[in-house]
C-alpha cells in the first residue's frame, strides 16, 4: 500500500511539526512505502509571492469598488469599507516587498539583523491581512485561521468547507494539492490535525479529496480528533462526506495495522484505535497497547522542504518522552491524548536521535517537545551530550522542581540547552496548591536563579482567572513575576480555558465553578466557559491580562526582541548573542532620514519633501473619518456619499482628511523637487502668488511632518 502522509495548514512555519516524521519512520519501518508532505509550509511558500497577492489585490480592489460606488453604506459595509482601504494603502509595497521578506527569515546574516527580520515581518503579517480581506470576513495569520463558520460546531465546520467566497484552501489545494495527489496515486491519504486552527483547512482538503476521483482511503489522526472521541461515533456526516476513518491516541501501530487490513482486504473491526463509517454505522473499535517508545526509530523529515521554513537553518522537533511524568495539574488535559500515561525513551536512544537527526539534516538546533523534561532525564540527557561531545543547542519544556541544582542547571547548559520553558501559571501560593502544580514561590525563585546564574533563559507561561483566584491575588502573580524579571527572562500571559478532559472539568465543585456552561450546537467544543461562586470571571480576568501585557512591554527592556520572536527564532537568537545580550540588539529608523522641523523658511523652501514609507493618500467617495467614528462609537447608522481626499499611514493607522488643493502638494511629493519649485508650479498652475503658495505649502508641510506622514531633506 502506498501511504501519503500530509500535514495540512494552518500551522506555524518555523519548522517542521514531529507528528509525520515519527509516523514515517515507523511506518517504512514496517516496509510501508511512505511520502510525507508538509503542505502547511508548501501553502505559506504558495501564497507569499507576487502573483497570488496580485490576484488578491485585484480582488480587493473590486471589492472596495462595488462599495465605492454605492448610494449608501450600511454599518456592516462601512466597516468592510475602511478595511477594504487600509488593505489597499499597503498592498502595492507588500507586493513589491514579499519575495525579500521571505530571503530574510532564510537568510544567515540578515535573519539575525533584528531590525531587518522585524520588518519582513511586518510585511507577511500585511501579506496575510490582504489575503484575509480577500476573504472577508476570514482571518489568516501567521499562527492562526479564523472563519465567520466556527470549528466548535461539525454543522458549521462542514459549510465552511464549501465556501469558496470565504475559504482560501479551495483553491489552493485544486491549484496545488489535487494535481499532486492524484499523480502520487496513494492508497491511503492520512491527514494529522493538531491544532484548532487546521480543523477547518484539514477537513476541506478532505472534502475535496471525497469528492473527487481519489480513490484512497482517507483517515485523519492528531490530538484535536483525540478529544473528540465521544462525539465523532455523532457525526455520521463527517465520515460519509470527508473520512473513511479517524485514528484516536498514538497512531503508530493503528496506521500499519490498518494499511495491512486494507491492503488484504480484511474487516477494519481488528485496527486498534480505529473509528471509522462501515457504510452503516460509525464504529468505534477498542484502543491497543502503542509501540513501546524506545523502540521506535529515529523520526524521519525526509521529503520535508526544509529550505522553505521560516527559519535561517532548520530547528527539528524531537521528544524524550510521551505523556507527563507529573499529571496532576487541575487546568491541564495534555495526559488525555496519551492515555494518561507517561512513558520515557532511554536518553541514550534520544541522544543518538539527536546525533543521527543533526549530522543527517545539518543543524544544529533542536526544540524538545515533550510537556516537560524531568529533572533526571535531563541530567541523563545533558551527560550523554557531554560525552558524545554533540554541538547543539535547545529548548525545552521543564517543571519547577528543587532538583534543579546549581550543578544541574550548569550542566544542562553545558549540553547546550539555552532556553528552558516554565509554567509558573500563578504567584501565588494559594493557587498554585489549588492547581496541584506541587510547586511554591520559593521553588520557582530558587530554579530560576539556578538556571538563569547558569546561562539559561528562562520563559515563564502564567495566566489569570483561575477559579476562585481574586484579584489581590492576580495582582500577586503580577508582582511576583516583575520582580523577578532579573531572573525571569520573558514570558507568556493567557486567560484561563476550562479544557474538556481537565481534573477542574471533571471536579467543578472542588474549584468553586457553579456552572458549566455547555452549547448543544458546539459539538467540536474542547473548552468551555463558566460561572464561578467567588473570584474573578472571565471578563475581569482578561482585563488585568490585557493590563498586565502593557506593564511588560513598559518593564522589560528587551521586550522589543524576545516579545517579537516565535520561541523557535528566540532559540536562534540565544544561541548568536547569549541571554544578557538581547537588549544590546538596536532599532534603526527604517526611513533613514532626518526630518526636519525647522521654523526658518529660508531653509524650508530649500528641502525635499516626500511622503514616509507606508503613507498613501487617496480619492474616495465616502467619508472615511466619519466612518471610523461610527465603527468606534458602535453607531448603527448609514452614511452617505461625500468625496473625501485621505492621507493615510498604515505603519500607525492615521488617516486625516486634506483638501483638494493639499493634494495637488502631495502629487508633487516625490523626492525630487524642493518646496521652492513645488510652490512654484502650483501657483502657475492655479494662476495665484508665488509668495502666498510657498507660505501654504510650507505651513502644510510642517503639519504633515509633525504628524509622521511626510519627510523632508535638505537639498
């Protein structure tokens, strides 16, 4: 049987994700013949280039049209209006901009420039925000796909598979996908899903693949259909329009045991782990024993591009182990999707994973992906390292645990760990007992001085609203961390998520949750809101997170760089500069240019002005200021017709209205004529005074330069 493995989007494309490489190795292992494609990556490659952001331009720009041209907006129009505008202000340089923005995450000398890899940057995040506004109202970012259809419900995931107005995949994958697939001729197509944000794109690809002439076996696997045990034997639809089956839990043996059945022909009722639409029902067959892990290969990132990840060299994925050895976190649900089991690989076998992955793919970077490393395996691990004399550098997921000694923690850097991921969740001893993290404040103070005394960065996740935590005591965490900041390097922040298969799920009533609150129609939903007795809700648990964001960038001087970067780039930039150095990395101006303020007209009339990188200005025939004043008051009114001329700066989203003769000043803008000469060809033009001309021009000017729309050199 020939078995082709895909990884579809949405998915961050810093590197590759470990679920394919570890199936691969296995499978060809077994004597599958296996190909694996990571079309997340392929997709991203596909869609940030010229010509796909031309047609969305162009697609953009019929849209602003139709609207521009109408006898009156309503509120829902005004809104798509203005972002229709602000989409089509930048598109042009991002268009011009895109193939360099991608050279620089792949380039060795200039991904390391801060400044350079934040404003490529920049432009795939615009990139990807004019293919959303193609897409109205869809949001496709760097890390995420949002859908005005929601993946909580299986009714609304399936219409969002057919909307080809509103879903961007259709055609990528008839485009790209398709004609591949059907020149590989697969027996079995396996798709894995692992976040929310591949729900929708990896079931539309199955859509199309069901409904074409494929005649594969379509099973899907990953942690998300994993938590959806109970519903699929539901969703009989699914099976009978995307799916032949779903492999729940590890997938190893259930993938091969299932190529074998199909290949002889024989009933799938034996396949461990197996669900999947016999024509009649939806059967659910019992979970198996999974391959004990120390037996598994080395995982496999052949067929992967690895040239095309967002990254300068490759940083590969690779696990110590499956499951976590503490399993007792009442917020967490991780334990689920492997059984709750915790099952270690012997470190001699991940280190000569390690030895065989870095020599074979030349790379030297590494990304654990376990929940978390135990403290004697990573000190197993770090002397293995040693020995071997291996030349790497990773991150890691760790626990709070008083067994990170000095001598530990400077052995572990040693090996080459340079920056270890804590989950702290609260600063408040309170909670954390509450949250059976089986840890206290003094634990963590004394684990990051260790680690941080001994080279190591230490990110920290926390996050607010855990029920009954008060508001004394979020503001305890906030004091705990910032106090620390010495020692805690950087950190993440989220608002607490009820997940399906948590201990505080199963047990409300130990946590002070009075009601969950449970949606019949949200069949897909893994996490739920709530109702608490005492603490802080929802609403008041994001409001001190969204405060506490702005303390950090206000406290932390390398918030700029470490805020910016995805972990993995964070990892790179830790192994060229070290964890003492980041805020040595300096911003420069992307301009370049000295604006001028000077009150002497003698000196104004001699200067050059242009307009600033990311400013444009416009012709539109509705007023674009009283539309961003309805949308910010939540006015429910129409507007109508009003030729309006805008200025507009996406780099800070300032817009100003400007009469038709400021203008005509603009126009001239380029570069090349001093305001002398300006002056002087609109007051031929308009058959007025010289003198009184270069007085406007200069007073509007000056007033343009103050507000960030425009530059002026000297001559």
């Amino acid at each position: 049987m020939k078995i082709l493995l895909i990884f579809p989007p949405q998915w961050l494309p810093t590197q590759p994700y470990l679920s394919l490489p570890s199936l691969t190795s296995y499978l060809q292992s077994e004597g599958h013949n296996v190909i694996q494609k990571d079309f997340n990556v392929e997709a991203y490659d596909i869609i940030l280039t010229k010509q796909y952001l031309r047609r969305m331009y162009k697609r953009v720009s019929h849209n602003f049209d139709k609207l521009d041209s109408k006898v009156k907006l309503s509120a829902a129009e005004q809104k798509y209006y203005e972002t229709l505008f602000c989409v089509m202000a930048f598109a042009p340089q991002v268009i011009k901009e895109i193939d360099g923005a991608k050279k620089v995450f792949r380039s060795k000398q200039n991904f390391y420039n801060f400044p350079k890899l934040s404003g490529s940057q920049s432009i795939v995040n615009q990139a990807l925000a004019l293919v959303s506004v193609a897409y109205y109202p869809t949001k496709l970012g760097f890390t995420s796909f949002e859908m005005n259809y929601s993946y909580k419900s299986s009714s609304d995931v399936i219409k969002a598979t057919l909307d080809r107005a509103k879903n961007p995949f259709i055609e990528i994958y008839e485009n790209n996908l398709l004609p591949y697939i059907f020149r590989e001729n697969p027996d079995i197509i396996g798709l894995s899903i692992v976040g929310i944000s591949q729900i929708i794109p990896g079931l539309t690809l199955a859509r199309l693949l069901k409904r074409s002439n494929c005649k594969a076996h379509v099973v899907v696997g990953g942690s998300i259909f994993t938590r959806l045990t109970d519903i699929l034997p539901q969703v009989k639809k699914l099976f009978s329009t995307f799916l032949d089956s779903v492999i729940v839990y590890e997938g190893e043996r259930p993938l091969s045991e299932l190529a074998k059945c199909l290949a002889d022909g024989k009933s799938l009722s034996t396949v461990p782990n197996l669900i999947y639409y016999d024509g009649t029902e939806v059967c659910v067959n019992e979970p198996g024993s999974p391959e004990d892990i120390n037996s598994l290969p080395t995982p496999c990132f052949d067929d992967f591009p690895l040239n095309l990840y967002f990254s300068p060299e490759p940083i590969l994925p690779i696990m110590s182990c499956r499951g976590c050895y503490w399993g007792k976190c009442a917020f967490c649900d991780h334990s689920y999707i492997y059984g709750k089991r915790y099952v270690p690989r012997h470190s001699e076998r991940v280190v000569d994973d390690l030895q065989e992955l870095s020599k074979k793919y030349r790379t030297s970077h590494f990304a654990f992906s376990d929940e978390a490393i135990a403290p004697n395996v990573f000190k197993s691990l770090s002397e293995k390292i040693i020995e071997r004399k291996l030349d790497i550098q990773c991150l890691a997921d760790a626990r709070f645990e008083r067994q990170f000694t000095p001598a530990l923690c400077c052995k572990i850097a040693e090996a080459g760990f340079k920056m270890l991921l804590f989950g702290l969740e609260s600063g408040c001893d309170r909670v954390l007992a509450l949250m059976k993290k089986g840890i206290d404040k003094q634990t963590i103070t004394e684990v990051c001085k260790n680690s941080s005394k001994a080279g190591i960065w230490n990110h920290a996740f926390l996050f607010f609203g855990f029920p009954t935590e008060i508001e004394e005591e979020a503001q305890e965490t906030i004091d705990f961390a910032l106090s620390n900041k010495d020692i805690i390097h950087s950190v993440g922040v989220s608002v607490f998520t009820l997940g399906k298969y948590s201990p505080a799920r199963k047990h409300p009533e130990q946590y002070g949750i009075s009601r969950i609150q449970i949606d019949e129609n949200k069949d897909f939903q893994l996490w739920y809101n709530y109702d608490v007795n005492t603490g802080l809700n929802n609403e008041k648990a994001s409001e001190i997170y969204k405060a506490f964001l702005e303390r950090i960038a206000d406290e932390y001087g390398n918030f700029k760089v470490w805020g910016s970067l995805y972990r993995e780039h964070l990892l790179l930039y830790l192994s060229r500069y070290g964890i003492n150095n980041l805020s040595l990395i300096s911003e420069k101006s992307p301009d370049g240019d000295k604006s001028m303020t000077s009150t002497q007209e003698g000196i104004w009339f001699d200067t050059v002005p242009r307009l600033k990188d990311g400013v444009t200005y416009n012709t539109v025939h509705f007023d674009l200021l009283e539309i961003q004043e309805n949308i910010n008051r939540g006015v429910d009114t129409e507007v109508l017709p009003e030729e309006t001329y805008v200025v507009y700066n996406f780099n800070d989203g300032k817009m100003i209205s400007i009469t038709s003769s400021a203008k005509d000043i603009l126009e001239l803008c380029n570069g090349k004529a001093n305001v002398h000469q300006i002056a002087s060809k609109l007051a031929k033009s308009y058959h007025i005074s010289l003198d009184g001309t270069e007085a406007g021009c200069v007073n509007f000017l000056k007033d343009l330069v103050s507000r960030g729309f425009v530059l002026v050199q000297g001559h």
